[in-house]
C-alpha cells in the first residue's frame, strides 16, 4: 500500500508539472542587450526552434540584421509569408513594419543581433578620401548601404596590415571569430578614427561594421 501511494504521488508530480509547462510555454525568443546609444539599440534576440514568435503591434523602427547562425526562418506579415534562409554572416535590412509572425524553422536556436536604428539619419553623410572601401578595398568591401547605415565586411588574413584610412561615422563593429583583442560574437561601438589595421595573429580576422549615418 505505501508503494502504491508514493506511485500515486509521483504521478501526480509529474501530470502537475507538465500542467505547469503548458501554462507557462517558454519565451519564443530571449533578448539580451548589447548596446544602447542615442543612434541605435543593439540586441541579440535568440530564436526558440518551432516556436513562433508574434508581435502584435509590429515593429516601428528601421533595423539591420545580422545571423549570427546557419539556419532558416519564416515571417508571415498578413497573408505574406517569407521563407528566409540564411548563414552566419549573412546581413539583412528589416524596414519598420505591422505585425508579423515570425518562426524558427530550424531545428536548432538561432541568434540574431539587431542594430535598431533611432531617430532620422543627420543628412548627407561626409565622404574621407581616406575611406576604407577605396584605400583598402583588399580588406574593406561595402555589403550593404542605404540612406541609414553602410555595412563593411572586414577580412584580414593572417599576419596581414591594411593601409592608412578613415572612419567618419559612429560604427557598430562586430567580431566573427576569435581574433587578438576581442572574442567572437563581441559588439563594440566605434567612433571616428584615422589609422591602420592589422591582424597579428596566425588566424584569418573577420568584422562586420554597421555605420551609422
């Protein structure tokens, strides 16, 4: 008899458990916040697999993407529905929108840092002669530009300088891979500079830079 109520209790636990997993589902994405500046909030939102992700009232900013992981999502926003499929690395700009539906069709959590831009661009952004992408177009190629941010792709092979150039714009830099003086997945803001680069270790070095216009 005692077996049989401590089985009976046991199963109890368990049947109220999973009442209490139902009633309480996980977050289908966790934020965690990187920066915050008065261009831009900087965020990394984790997406749960097959675990949609609805925003009732939209988005009302502009944002720039980045993946962080290999991986494939849907985003229905009315009776659209998109199926994006994308690699670490890969950028996207996401203009203000209504709601949306958005889904991790993975099977695996994927990460997504977020640059939400505030406020309207200052005007015309200036021009360097200096600018990395003409200077040193080895090391610095233009991924993405609009009217609110340039995106550069940065590589450096191993051991390798860049030529003398010059940043104009505040800029959300983030690592790919481990590299001297920063880890992987590390954001860091940036102001403006006039220098060289180099990668002094044995491995290749990779950055995305989101200029804020």
């Amino acid at each position: 008899m005692h077996t049989t109520r401590m089985t009976q209790q046991a199963a109890l636990a368990l049947l109220m458990a999973a009442n209490l997993r139902a009633q309480n589902p996980p977050a289908p994405a966790a934020i965690a916040n990187k920066l915050d500046t008065p261009q831009a909030r900087v965020y990394v939102a984790t997406l749960l697999p097959h675990t949609p992700s609805r925003s009732p009232n939209g988005h009302a900013t502009n944002r720039l993407l980045v993946y962080l992981d290999d991986g494939v999502m849907t985003r229905q926003e009315g009776t659209d529905t998109q199926t994006i499929v994308f690699r670490r690395g890969d950028v996207r700009w996401r203009p203000a929108s209504g709601a949306y539906v958005a889904e991790n069709t993975s099977d695996h959590p994927i990460r997504i840092l977020e640059v939400d831009l505030k406020g309207q661009p200052a005007g015309q952004a200036p021009v360097s002669q200096l600018d990395p992408a003409v200077v040193d177009a080895r090391h610095y190629k233009v991924e993405f530009e609009n009217d609110r941010v340039r995106v550069l792709r940065v590589h450096y092979d191993a051991r390798e300088t860049g030529a003398l150039h010059q940043h104009l714009l505040n800029r959300v830099v983030v690592y790919m891979n481990d590299q001297p003086g920063a880890k992987a997945d590390e954001v860091r803001m940036s102001g403006p500079a006039t220098h060289t680069e180099q990668n002094a270790s044995d491995q290749p070095a990779d950055r995305i830079a989101v200029e804020l216009k």
